[in-house]
C-alpha cells in the first residue's frame, strides 16, 4: 500500500504504528467444534469505518474451536490498558474469556506467509498460533458496519433542509436551555 492510504484505526489498536501489519479475521461460522474463519488484508478508512477492497488477499481458516477459544483465553487483548483502566478486574477477565461468536473481529498479526499460503490452496485445520498476536475488535467493528448499513440505507439530508433544522434546534436551545 503507498503512503497516501488511510489505514483504519480501531481504537483497541491505540496509536501504533505497525497496524499494516495485521489482518483483519472475523468469524464467519461456527459448526459443532469447528470455526471458520476469513482473514484478509487489513482494510483502509473510509469516512471512519473499515473498508474492504476486490484486490485484497483473502483467506479462509479452518480451526477447531476448544483449540482457538483456548488460545484467545491466554493471548487475546481487548486494547490499549487505559481503555480498559476503569474496569474490574472481573470485567477484564470476561472480556478476554468471552466464548468466540460469529461475527467476532480482530487484528491478528498471522504467521508470515499464511494469507498467501491459505489464498492459493485448501488449508486443512490449522493451528490457532498461526494467529500470533491477536486484539479483540469486535465491538469496533460491529459498530463500523452498523453505521455503514445506516448510511446506506438512509439518504443524506437536502444541505437546505439539514441547516434549517440545526438552526431550529440552536434557536431552541437559546430560548428555553434545552439541549439541540
């Protein structure tokens, strides 16, 4: 990617600056005590949400779950520690224990080679270590494609319209202190 690419920024990432080097891989099924997996390229930013390109490599995994959800229970991190600097340490704990759902994301930082390796061939079950580091996203992303959805389904307001009402709402809130 050239220099000119926005990478997408979750917060669980903070400020580094090694986030290209991750891939993004989400649950896509979960069968008995098999998980499917797709990993791809991490995605670029698009009006703040993740965006997903047809020339990306992707790949889909195949492991077993008792394997993963005990690999995501000793590595899994949920963000930088301010982030999670106000919860219990209970709290804490569930959120790195939690069992693995469909549509769970995260950056996972996978062993050299696999997307390539995984794109080009069937890949049998694999090893949940091929996953290296991995930070849980989900609640990032889940938000990111619940704002996508809206802005698809709901057509941008008339500039005219949408400065009348901001101003209706400012005058509102000059004459009677509610909140615009």
């Amino acid at each position: 990617m050239t220099n000119s690419v926005t990478l997408w920024t979750p917060k669980a990432l903070g400020q580094r600056d090694d986030i290209g080097d991750f891939a993004y891989v989400v649950v896509e099924e979960l069968i008995d005590d098999r998980v499917g997996l797709v990993a791809s390229d991490w995605p670029t930013e698009d009006d703040g949400a993740p965006r997903f390109h047809s020339d990306m490599r992707e790949a889909e995994l195949t492991m077993s779950r008792t394997a993963l959800q005990s690999y995501l229970n000793e590595t899994r991190s949920t963000g930088p520690e301010e982030d999670t600097a106000r919860l219990p340490g209970e709290a804490k704990f569930e959120l790195r224990q939690r069992p693995v759902a469909s549509g769970d994301a995260f950056a996972a930082r996978l062993e050299p080679g696999l997307l390539d390796r995984a794109a080009a061939e069937d890949v049998e079950v694999v090893d949940p270590a091929v996953l290296g580091e991995v930070v849980d996203i989900t609640a990032e992303a889940r938000e990111a494609a619940k704002a996508a959805m809206y802005r698809a389904l709901t057509p941008p307001l008339d500039r005219g319209v949408a400065e009348e009402m901001l101003a209706a709402a400012e005058e509102r809130e000059l004459n009677h202190g509610e909140p615009a």
